[in-house]
C-alpha cells in the first residue's frame, strides 16, 4: 500500500515538473516572437532603404 501512495507522489509530482516546463517553455516562445516581430519592424526601413539603393544602382549601370 506504501509503494502505491509513493507511486502515485512521483507521478503527481512528475506532472506538476512537466507541466511547469511546459509553461515556461510556451512562454519563452511568446516572448521570442514579440523579439522577432519587434526586430523585424526595426530593421524593416533598413532593409526598404538598401533594396532602393539597389535599384537605383542597378538602373544606373
């Protein structure tokens, strides 16, 4: 009887472990995209400024 109630501590308790993981796990994914989506937005006219001056290169040649 022992041996069960220990039994089903580990298992509670493994789910409690994993189940925090998971939720850390999802939450560091949501931050990476708002970092992602955040860069993106930043670098956004960098990259609209370089392919202008691409083209007007390009048309120069």
């Amino acid at each position: 009887m022992v041996v069960l109630i220990v039994w089903i501590v580990v298992v509670v308790l493994s789910l409690v472990v994993l189940g925090a993981i998971g939720y850390g796990l999802v939450g560091a994914a949501g931050r990476l995209r708002r970092e992602l989506a955040a860069a993106e937005r930043d670098v956004r006219p960098l990259l609209e400024q370089a392919q202008a001056a691409a083209a007007r290169a390009s048309k120069t040649d």
